[in-house]
C-alpha cells in the first residue's frame, strides 16, 4: 500500500477486515515490521481517538512515533503557491512537507475542510501537497472530505458484530448540531458501506432531512430518504452522525427537530446496536439513554481504531 486516502486503496473490504481482527487477536505479531521506522503524525486540528491509536498501532508494530500539532507548535504555514509571504504565514508547505519526508518513513496528515468554497475543498489540495512534497507514503488521518481509518474501524465493528445467518441492514442518520462540522465521516462511511454493499456484506440505507444530500459519488448505491422512521424499520445497525450542507456548502439548514435519535425512537429497529465515531454532543446528536445503554458500540468503535490503523500501517511498511 502506497497510501490510505479512501476505501480505493484496499482491494477487499472482508480481507481487510480479516487481517485487522487477527492483528487485533495478535496485536505484536508483526512488532519486528517497524523496527527502526519513524511515523510522522501531523495533526492541522484537534484529536483524541485518531491520535491515541494510531500511535499505539505503529508502537505495536514496532515503529517510533513523532506527533506535530502542526497548528498550534508549527510556523505559520502558507499553502498556496505564488504568493508573496509577506503577511503572517512564516513556512511554506513545499518545504515544511518536504523536511518531515526526510525525518520520517510514513507520515499521517489531519486536516479538516474551511467549510468556506466546495471546489477547493473537495479538491483535497492540502493533502495531495503534502504527499507530493514529503515524498512519504501519507496515512489520511481525516482530511477535506473524507475519514478512512474511521470508517475501516466501523466495518470491522459492523462485521464483528453482526449476527452470521443474516445480512445486516446499516443505516446512516443525520442527527442534529449546533455548528456546520464536515461532511467527511459521512462522506467516508457511505463510501465504504457502498463498497461493503457491492461485496455483499451489508443492505445500506442513508437518511438524512431535506437539503443534506451527501455528493452523488460517495453514495452510489445507497438507498436514500428524508424519512427517518421509513429508514430505521428493521434496521440492525444504526450509525449516528450530523454534517453540514453539501449543496448549500457548509450550511447549517435546520435545527433538526425531532431527528435526535433517542431508545424510543429505536423501538422500530431491530434492536439495533447504534454507532457514532465520537466525540458526540450527549443529548443533542443523540441521546444519553442510547449511550449509556446496552446499544451503544461507540466505545468498541473507538477500540477497533487501533487495529484499523494497525493494519494499514502493516500493509504500508511491507511496501517500503
Ligand atoms: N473519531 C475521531 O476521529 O476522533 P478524534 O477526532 O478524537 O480523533
């Protein structure tokens, strides 16, 4: 594996899954892999969960890892090229990528989208740049539109705990919010749920108020509705999560009233183990009586993180 930008770059989603459950049963099975390899993880915005356990996947492979809160510890940095650095950006990426690709073997990059203009970030610029000037193979750690390792730890979730005589029914609901966040997991699941569908491993339905459509090409193959309940009927998994407008770019369109999804509203599924890849704003994204019930899955979720990061670590460090 030469990067991990998007479910295109893993061939099969039940072999990977395969392979990070036996990482998980044997988690230093491989922990001669990364000797004397360096991880760069480079975080643009905050993290708990995708810095916690892509460190302890590669420290599980054997791997040294330097995190960079890039933002907060880093100089000023200046993406664009032509420009005349003459205002308060200090370092230009082409050189900043560029050094991190010398002291490291892999680097991971996160960087979430302005919500400002579509075009510029859909085109994921900043993390094709990176990867360019590093010269490294790059992990996305959530980039612009997309959060692969995420989705990665919900199918090995899904899979894990999926009863085996039956296909499992995964639905995505949008759940209200009161700030436009990405519409990257969103965007990631459905991608992934798509090519989960096509290997006959899940049915797949998306519901979501008027508005919210996610892009066409992250859902094809999706059944889409703007009826919560219709969506919910038999479901066996329920993954919870708000994003913001796609076609009214980074808007906040409604309060969405009544779309929380709370026990009651579960009555419909079929008992129905809910997930969210956290952190989740408790009874406003969804309900406290789901989280702290015996439906919630966020917390082995966040757990399978580990060797989702593990196996994708893995696959790159053999290709070095
Ligand atoms: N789910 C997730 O990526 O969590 P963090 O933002 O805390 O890494």
């Amino acid at each position: 594996m030469k990067q991990f930008f998007s479910v295109k770059d893993i061939d099969s989603i039940s072999s990977a899954v395969e392979e990070a459950l036996e990482l998980k049963a044997n988690p230093f099975s491989e922990e001669q892999l990364g000797k004397h390899k360096t991880l760069g993880l480079v975080f643009l915005n905050p993290s708990l969960r995708t810095r916690m356990s892509t460190q302890k996947a590669a420290m599980q492979l054997g791997m040294q890892v330097m995190v960079m809160n890039l933002n907060q510890e880093g100089w000023a940095l200046e993406t664009q090229d032509g420009v005349v650095m003459n205002g308060s950006s200090v370092e230009h990426i082409r050189e900043a990528a560029a050094v991190m690709g010398e002291y490291c073997d892999v680097l991971g990059l996160r960087s979430f989208p302005a919500l400002k203009q579509v075009e510029q970030d859909y085109s994921e610029e900043l993390f094709k740049k990176f990867q360019a000037y590093s010269k490294k193979p790059v992990v996305s750690l959530e980039s612009a539109t997309l959060h692969p390792l995420q989705s990665l730890a919900d199918i090995i979730t899904i899979m894990e705990q999926a009863s085996k005589d039956k296909k499992p029914k995964v639905v995505l609901t949008w759940a209200p919010h009161v700030k436009p966040l990405p519409q990257a997991v969103a965007n990631s699941f459905s991608e992934w749920m798509c090519q989960a569908q096509k290997e006959g491993l899940v049915e797949f339905v998306i519901t979501h108020p008027d508005g919210y459509q996610l892009k066409e090409s992250f859902t094809d193959g999706a059944v889409i509705t703007t009826d919560q309940d219709q969506a919910l009927s038999a479901a066996d998994f329920v993954y919870v999560k708000n994003w913001s407008s796609y076609a009214d770019y980074g808007q906040v369109l409604t309060d969405g009233d009544g779309w929380m999804l709370d026990e009651q509203r579960l009555k419909s599924t079929n008992q129905a183990k809910v997930m969210h890849c956290l952190p989740v704003r408790r009874d406003l994204e969804l309900g406290a009586d789901i989280l702290d019930g015996s439906h919630s899955l966020v917390i082995e979720q966040a757990a399978n993180r580990v060797c989702a990061a593990q196996l994708v670590l893995k696959r790159i460090l053999k290709d070095l």
